[in-house]
C-alpha cells in the first residue's frame, strides 16, 4: 500500500502537520491554485495550504522534515456527483457545492498518477520510496530551494514541486 495523504489547510502560518500528514513514509500533499488558466507559470500554492518544514520530531534527521513531498491541483476542482440529478445541478443538498478547494481534493490526483505509474511498470508494486522518489524527482520545480545545503530542490509551498504526471508515468516505465 502507498499511503497518499493531504498536507491540511491551516494556511501558510502552520507548519506543523499532524496525524497521517506527519508521516514520513506517507506522501504528503499540499495544493495548487492554478488561477483557473492552463498556464501553469503562473500557477501558486493555494493560500489554505499547510506549508513546510513538518516540526522536529527529535530524531536528528533533517530531511524527513521537508513536508510537504509534492503538490497538485487543489482549488476550484469539480466534485463528483453521485447521482444524474446532481450533476447538472447545485449539489448543495449534500451539504457540498459542484465545486471545492483543498489539499484532499489535491490527494487523489496524486493517487491517481501513481496508480498509472503501478499500471505502466508493475514492477513498482511495493517499491514505495522508489514511486515518492518518482514523483519528487519529476514535479515541476515551483521555486529556489529553502534548505539548499540539505537538499537542492525541496522548498516549503511547493515540497519538490508541482506533480507531472506525463514524466512521472514516463519515468516509471524505465526504471
């Protein structure tokens, strides 16, 4: 199992994860806000994001601090409706809009291009950090690097980046 799981939306003023987001093993997700446009240069790390680093937790290892690992499209995202009458409607009954904003709406996005990393090279099964590396080593560098001395890539709003899913499916198959 690779447990995917949402950064939270305290905002850029909490930093200190908790519960499933302040795994280690786990792939933490924070969220974009694309500006409703499809260029992504102008694409930032949604206000409500939890950014990084996660709080020391004691162990004398500086990178299993750099949360979140990625992040991905969060904001405005389309909710799936359940049934026919919802879904050219207001859904708002459900307690739900149409439409939502939020690291768990960034989660399975994330979820879902690993799952086409599992189906492109299943020899990936059970290859959990490998798949994170993957991930991390492909997104879309957002910004310059908080901890350069730790590490050259990871920065707090973005981790390692925007996920791609194009060259982390394309990676995948070569490994």
């Amino acid at each position: 199992v690779i447990v995917v799981n949402a950064a939270g939306n305290e905002g850029p003023f909490y930093t200190g994860f908790h519960g499933l987001s302040a795994s280690s093993k786990a792939i933490i997700v924070g969220a974009t806000d694309d500006k409703n446009t499809l260029d992504h240069s102008d694409d930032v790390i949604a206000v409500y994001s939890t950014i990084g680093p996660r709080a020391d937790n004691g162990d004398d290892n500086p990178y299993d601090e750099m949360k979140p690992d990625v992040a991905a499209p969060g904001t405005n995202i389309t909710n799936l409706q359940p049934d026919l009458a919802r879904i050219t409607g207001d859904a708002s009954s459900n307690g739900y809009g149409n439409r939502g904003s939020g690291t768990s709406y960034a989660t399975p996005l994330v979820a879902g291009v690993i799952a086409l990393m599992l189906e492109a090279n299943p020899e990936l099964e059970g290859e959990n950090d490998l798949v994170k590396e993957i991930l991390k080593y492909t997104a879309e560098k957002k910004q310059n690097p908080t901890f350069p001395e730790l590490d050259p890539f990871w920065e707090t709003d973005f981790g390692y980046g925007s996920v791609d899913a194009y060259n982390a499916v394309q990676l995948a198959l070569t490994v």
